[in-house]
C-alpha cells in the first residue's frame, strides 16, 4: 500500500471518528456512533499492518511485513483476551470504574508511545519533537496513575472521601514544579535518566492530583482525564507523523473538555473548585456530629399503606437501588401502583448512580418505559402536588443541605427538591451518609418515614404489602 | 509533515470536537465518555508503529505493553459502551410504552 492510500485510509477513521462523536450524542443514534466508531478503529488498525511508517529521517520504511509482526499480534491477543470479557462480564453498576480503568490504560499507552518514540529519536529530533514527547509522556503519566486513584475510589478499595494531608498543597504544587522543571531538563539534556525521572514524579503527580477529589466529583475528574489522554495521543501523532492519531485525539480532548464542563454544570460543581480542591481544602470532620437523633423509622406494611391512599408518587432512586440489584423489583411496584390509578414518575438526578445518566441505563436494562422517567427540571416542581417520594438507596442528591448549608461539600449542587413532597420515605441500609460523606437533615425531618433493610427486600416486601391491601 | 498543515488539522478538529458534543442530553453523558476513551484508543496505531521500530529488547518490550494496554482500551472501551447503549434501544420501538 502507498502512503497515500494509507494517509487517505486515516482520514476515513477521522471522519469515522466523528460520526461516532455525533452520534453518540443523540439517544436514538447512539448505537450506530457507537459502531461507526468501533468501524474507524478497526480499519485503521488493519491498514497499520500493509504500510510500514518511515523512521525518524527516513524516506520510505522498509518492506513488509512488519518487524516484530508475530510479537505484534501476541500483544494484541493478549489485549482482546483482558479487555474483551472484563467489558462483556462487568455488572452495570460498576460500569464507571471500569471507563476509568479503561482510560487509564490507555493513557500508559499513549505515554510508553512516547518513551520508546523518545528512545528512538536521536539526534536529529527537533525540539518541537522532543516537546511533544516530554508533553505525552507528562500527562500520559498523570492519565494513568489518576485514572488508577479513580478506579480505587470508585470501586472503594480505598475512601471515598477527599484525602487532604497538613502541607498537601504544598507538596502537590512542589510535585508540579518538580515535574515542568524536570521537563525542561529533559528536553535540554536528552538523556534516558532525566525521562525516566520524568515519568516517576509525573506518575506521583497524578495521584496527589487525584486523591483530594471528593467521592461526588470523580466522574468529572475521570471525563477530563480522558480529554488528557485525547491530548496525548494528538501529540503522539505529531511525533509519529499520523494524521489519523492528531485527528482522533484532539476530537477526544476537545468533545471531552465540553463534556467535563457539561457534566460540571449538572452537578452544580465549578469546574476549577473540583481540579484546584487539592490547593484550596482543608481537613475536615464529617459535618453533623454523630449524635442519636430520633428517626421515625416504619415497616414495609406503613409503606404499603401509605402508598395506598397517594395519588402521586415520585420514585428517587439512587446508587443503592443499582447496589442490591433491585431495578426490577422496584418497576414491579411502579406497574402495581399504576394498576391502582397512582400517578408514577421516577425522578432521575442527572448524576444519580455514580456518572452523569448511569441510572438511566440501569433502569433502562429492567425495562422501565422510557417516559416514566423525568429530569431533574422536569420533577422538582412538581413535588408540591406529590403525596408521597420513596427515596430508594439515594442520599446526597436530595440532600438540602446542597441548598441551605453554605461551605458543606455539595453546597450548590442541584438537588431533587423532595423535601416539597408530602411524606417522603427513604430506603436505607443504616444511617450511613452517602457518597459524599455529609449527614443528610431529611432523615430527621418529621414528614419522614425510614424503612431500613437491603432494598431490594425491602422493596419486595412492600410489594406484597401493597398487593394485599 | 509541515507545521501549518499540522495546525490546521489541530485546530479545525478543536473545533469539530467542541461542536459536536455541545447539545448532549446528560443521560447520554457515561456512553459519551465511553465512547470518547474507546476512541482513543487507537494510539494502538502508534503502539504498532513503535513496535516496527524497536531496535533493542527494552523498546520492543516497552512498545509490546503499550499494545495491549491500548488493545484493552480500545475493543474493551467500544464493548462496553456497546453494552451500556444496548440497553436504550430495543426497548424504544419493542416496548408498547407506559400509557
């Protein structure tokens, strides 16, 4: 193959590229974006086999096949065996950490690109080159070891809760400095020690970068890191003299940027209060000392009843309905309620379960008709007019303290205003706080009714409850 | 490849980025993303390429490892999104509707 057809094969993966983009953006096309992408991919990783890149200061690349071929297709296997059933066997609801994960790999990717493109380079890179390799190298690093921090968190190996040490901020901004500095030394010293230093401090600062997040905000932090990663593999392209590469990344780093925004603005989070927490957050106690206050707490016969003589009823769920699996016990009730007359809406939290819209693909896989569930802006002002909200395994986004407690974490943060309703019922395991980390005053309101217990049992419960009524 | 054509290409792709993203209804956000992260993924392209070009056992190793991590990211992050999107659909036109 020539080098043209190759280069006019890359542009078709770019456009490709872009109709996956643009259709993703839309619900009924999203699929088809979703394969035209995966179309684009593939064809440009096959058409990589029948060219032969020059290397650096070469006219044309030697013959075919590829050298190292069969170490090539080894590595490649090796990847579809890891990455193919860990997408196809993931629950739903741990979805999020695994596009973390899958971001940070490809992050390392782009970054050891990079240092084996340094290795080669030589003498006559110019400094442009050795620039944009510093630069894949630098946030390739930070792509990885942040993304590996937001896998933890998310999957709670580790707390959910902003990690803030006396001085962090201090250290977290030396990191920084240590790591422009050191880049400067890379690209003046040309040295394999130097790069290597490189990658440790940008690699450590990925972490600290990443660890004074709160639970809340990873999902934002997980989107721009992936915009990070689209950056490097732009600058990859560069370096490699592939079109396609600058193309598909700098697609990636800008719709990224507009989508960490986007998802920013749903959460009523300042973008530059989230990535700059490390510099500005002190330590601080779980607010809402943890003295016992009287709950009312009801069995599942109340709830039934309850129920019973409503005439409408909003369902909140959140990541705890996703945890104990109960989206379809819970659409049970909803079908039963409506067989009664009973108005039903599911109001969804732009951010409920743990990233913008996983709740509605959640609900989606137990088959909840699409039209039952409202926005956020759709359900809040209806809730005067609701007799009753169950709160289902949801916590920090019905949470008025977002509204009427300035300084506490989610202080701002748009919230489903179910405190209008006229009885609220909330499913809960404990008393535990939620994601975030902040006691939630509704619980002791007196308009409130607790039903403690996995929610899924709960749930079944009511059910018969209600059947039986 | 000259700088301004290089430019041209990173700046009008900034551009088509940022507009095509720009009206997303946030229940798209997550597929969003996935499909974002699978889509850069093809630095697979540029693992292969370094991997061609090894000359010593550390490149080709370092170059081997990029490939499968950027394999994982790729057909992983285009599987799951898959998955994720999978689960709008039949029911749209399947589904009698809630009425």
């Amino acid at each position: 193959m020539n080098s043209t057809l190759y280069s006019l094969i890359g542009l078709g993966a770019g456009v490709a590229f872009i109709l996956a983009l643009k259709g993703l953006s839309h619900p009924k096309t999203a699929r088809r974006g979703n394969l035209i992408g995966a179309f684009g991919a593939t064809v440009a990783t096959l058409s990589v086999f029948l060219y032969v890149t020059p290397t650096h200061g070469q006219e044309v690349g030697h013959s075919l096949p590829l050298n190292n071929f069969w170490w090539i297709i080894g590595a490649i296997l090796i990847g579809l065996v890891i990455g193919v059933p860990a997408a196809r066997k993931v629950e739903m609801t741990q979805m999020p950490q695994l596009v973390a994960l899958f971001n940070g790999v490809g992050g390392g990717a782009a970054a050891l690109v990079a240092i084996v493109e340094y290795l080669n380079l030589g003498a006559e890179a110019t400094t442009a080159e050795v620039i944009f390799t510093v630069f894949t190298v630098v946030v390739g690093c930070v792509s990885f070891s942040g993304s590996i921090i937001t896998f933890m968190k998310l999957q709670e190996l580790m707390t959910t809760r902003p990690v803030v040490f006396p001085g962090g901020r201090f250290v977290i901004a030396g990191t920084l400095v240590a790591v422009l500095g050191v880049s400067v030394w890379v690209v003046t010293a040309l040295g394999t020690t130097p790069l290597l230093v490189l990658a440790v401090l940008s690699l450590l600062f990925g972490v600290l970068f990443v660890l004074p997040v709160g639970g809340a905000d990873v999902p934002i932090v997980i989107s721009l890191l992936n915009a990070f990663t689209g950056l490097t593999v732009a600058a990859s392209g560069y370096v490699l003299s592939s079109t396609l590469l600058i193309i598909a990344g700098t697609l990636v780093g800008a719709s990224g940027t507009i989508l960490t925004r986007l998802m920013a603005e749903a959460m009523g989070r300042s973008l530059f209060g989230t990535l700059f927490g490390a510099f500005t957050a002190k330590p601080q106690e779980a607010s809402g000392t943890a003295e016992e206050r009287p709950v009312r707490s009801g069995s599942a016969d109340d709830v039934a009843i309850l129920l019973n003589y409503a005439r409408r009823v909003v369902i909140v769920p959140g990541f705890g309905l996703a945890v104990a699996q109960a989206q379809h016990t819970v659409r049970e009730l909803a079908d039963l309620m409506i067989s009664k007359g009973i108005d039903v809406a599911y109001g969804i939290h732009p951010v409920a379960g743990r990233m913008p819209g996983h709740m509605n693909v959640l609900l989606a896989e137990a088959n909840v008709p699409y039209d039952q569930l409202a926005e956020m802006d759709e359900v809040n002002p209806t809730f005067g007019q609701t007799d009753v909200a169950i709160v289902i395994g949801a916590n920090d986004v019905v949470n008025p303290a977002a509204q009427t407690t300035p300084g506490c974490p989610i202080y701002g943060m748009p919230i489903l205003e179910v405190n209008h309703a006229a009885n609220i019922i909330f499913l809960k395991r404990s008393m535990r706080p939620g994601f975030a980390g902040i006691e939630n005053e509704l619980l002791y309101d007196p308009k409130t009714m607790l039903l403690f217990g996995d929610a899924k049992a709960s749930l079944t419960k009511v059910v018969s409850a209600l059947k039986a009524l | 490849m000259d700088a301004i054509a290089i430019i041209s290409i990173f700046v009008l792709a900034v551009f088509v980025g940022f507009e095509v993203v720009s009206k997303v209804s946030s229940t798209l956000h997550t597929p969003l993303m996935s499909g974002a992260n699978a889509i850069h993924g093809v630095i697979l392209v540029g693992a292969i390429i370094v991997a061609d070009h090894s000359q010593t056992n550390l490149e080709l190793g370092l170059s081997l490892a990029a490939i499968i991590l950027a394999t994982i990211n790729m057909v992983g992050g285009f599987v799951v999104t898959d998955r994720m999107l999978e689960m709008f659909k039949p029911k749209k036109s399947a589904d009698k509707g809630g009425e």
